[in-house]
C-alpha cells in the first residue's frame, strides 16, 4: 500500500517540474500565456521540424531568452516576430506573411473549394440536364430491351 | 471539348513533377541568411588574444574577408580547421574568426596546436553576435564585403570543393568590385 502511495505521489508531482513557467517568470497569466502563443508560433531553425517551444537546442533557448527579453521590455508580437525574423529568416515563423511569394499558399485551400463546388454543380446540372432531356426508351427501345431480357422467353 | 478536359490530369501531374523535381538535392538544413546584403550587426567584442582589446564591425572594412563561426565543442569545426588554415596560408584570404559560445582558455590552447588561420579572432562566449547574424549551428562562414556588408553564408564545414564552388566566385566578385 506504502508503495501505492508512492507512486502516485510520484505521478503527482511530474507536472510540476515539466512545466517552463518557473524558468520565465511573468506577472500575469495573461502575459504568460502570450508568450506560450509566442514560442509555439516561432521555428527552430536547427531542429527545422520543432518550434521553439518544445525544442531542446541550445538555438531554441537563445530565442525564447530573447522572446522573453524583448516581453519584459514591453514589446508587442509583432515586434517580437520581426526582431526574430530579420535575425533568422522568414523561416522561423510558422504562419507566413501574405505577401507575394505566399499568396498562392494563402489561397490554396480556398481556390481547391471553389474548384470542388464547380465540379459538384457540373456534375449536379448535368444529371438534371440528362434527366429532363431524354424521356427515357423510345417504345421501339422499350421492346427491344424486352427481347433481350427475355421476357418471351418462354416462346422458345 | 471534352478531349482537353482529359488532359487536365497530366497537366497538373507534370506541373506537380516540375516542382517537385526543382527541390531534389537541396538540403532543407541550409538556409540562406536573412542578412545577405545587410551590414554586419553592430558588435562590441573582446579580441580572443588580448581581453582588453575592445573590437566592433570596423574589422571588416577595406577587403573582402571571411567570417569563419566556430568553437572548441564542435566537432564539425575541427574537420574544416586544417581548410581554413590552407586558406589563410596558401590562398592569402582575410579571415576574421568568431569563437562562439566557448571558453578563451580552451579557444587558446586549439589554435596553439592547430594552427590560427584568423587574422582577427573575436570572442563571443554568450553568442550575442552569433545571435545577431542568425547563426543556427557552428560552423558557419559569412563573406564579408570590404564595406561590411553580408554577401553569402555557408552553413557546415568549408573544404576545398565548397571553397571552388561557393565561395571563392564571391570573394572573387567582391574583391573585383573594390
């Protein structure tokens, strides 16, 4: 049961130690949760796959230092971002800037609904066109399809 | 009409191909730095050999130098070390060294038994300036143009083909430009 008890008390007290909020003190939560927003939304640019938030390089360190140098000096995102960016490259930030080079993967998602509703009312007004068009098999047809389907097949 | 719609398929695979085919080869790892075209950042460091001796961008002014990022931790830097200095002493380039993130003492003690390819060696232990010019992994080597300004980075170990290929055109460039 000591043992139990143990344990559990281990498990308790993991979250403690994991979290980052005591190496970078801030008054406010709201403060401390802008800057989490912040380090998610940065790329490491050695780890390339990781934001610099869950990165462990010694890179990922020095930006959340200066990410949370440049907040305590009151600094907004934006500032914040563009600091990074002019330093690393446009490659650290997860969200791209619209701009010129971006625009088309900006647009992507849009542009494949737009072309995904043309071809459902192509498809759509087509059917109807076909449905309203051909009534259906000419009598001749009619018999003929009879024929073969062997209705009189009971004749032979 | 309906013949062209059928060969919307092989356009769109054969534009997927072309710019698909554009990204192989290119390592992912290697960005091209923000800073090409930019001056050097504003810097105050102490020289590595002379601790009193205050040095800033000035270094860079009046020829085309290299800018070569290293440190003793880093083992990629001891493989391109004997490159660096064969640069220094049979193809007479200006190299100004940064020791970055290091410690003076074991910086010393390398270019004592290695050979010191840096005409100038500045000494950045808490990365400021390494952080400034965006370096992301040691080694790293800018070209420098003699009015300061970044021209091109190499990321990773310089050698005798990266030496050919990508830098000496820029030095090159740049020394002619002068």
């Amino acid at each position: 049961m000591r043992r139990v008890w143990l344990m559990l008390a281990v498990l308790a007290a993991t979250p403690l130690w994991a979290s980052t909020s005591d190496v970078y003190p801030f008054d406010s939560a709201a403060e401390q949760e802008r800057f989490n927003n912040l380090i998610t939304e940065l790329r490491c640019p050695k780890c390339q796959n990781q934001n610099i938030a869950d990165s462990n390089s010694p890179i990922s360190k020095d930006m959340r230092d200066e990410v949370y140098r440049m907040m305590q000096d009151g600094a907004t995102n934006e500032e914040v971002t563009n600091a990074l960016v002019s330093r690393f490259g446009e490659f650290v930030r997860y969200k791209p800037r619209l701009e010129q080079r971006t625009w088309l993967l900006w647009a992507t998602p849009v542009l494949a609904v737009l072309a995904g509703l043309l071809v459902v009312a192509g498809i759509v007004l087509r059917s109807r066109r076909a449905a309203a068009g051909s009534p259906g098999l000419s009598a001749e047809e009619k018999a003929r399809a009879e024929r073969i389907l062997g209705k009189d097949s009971g004749s032979h | 009409m309906r013949r062209v719609l059928l060969f919307i398929p092989v356009l769109l695979a054969v534009t997927l191909g072309i710019v698909l085919f554009a990204g192989i080869g290119k390592d992912p790892n290697k960005l091209e730095s923000a800073l090409i075209g930019k001056p050097v950042p504003e810097f105050v460091l102490a020289d590595l050999h002379n601790p009193e001796v205050q040095l800033g961008p000035e270094v860079f002014r009046g020829q085309v130098s290299l800018l070569n990022v290293w440190g003793t931790w880093c083992p990629a830097c001891r493989d391109e070390h004997g490159d660096l200095v064969w640069l220094a002493e049979q193809q007479g380039i200006r190299i100004v060294g940064l020791n970055y993130k290091d410690e003076r003492e074991l910086a010393l003690q390398w270019l004592d038994r290695l050979g010191d390819p840096y005409q100038v060696s500045l000494y950045d232990p808490r990365g400021e300036l390494g952080f400034d010019l965006g370096v992301y992994g040691a080694p790293e080597t800018y070209v420098i143009d003699p009015d300061g300004i970044v021209r091109y980075r190499h990321v990773g170990v310089v050698n005798e083909k990266v030496w050919r290929e990508d830098l000496e055109p820029v030095v090159r460039k740049f020394r002619e430009d002068s």
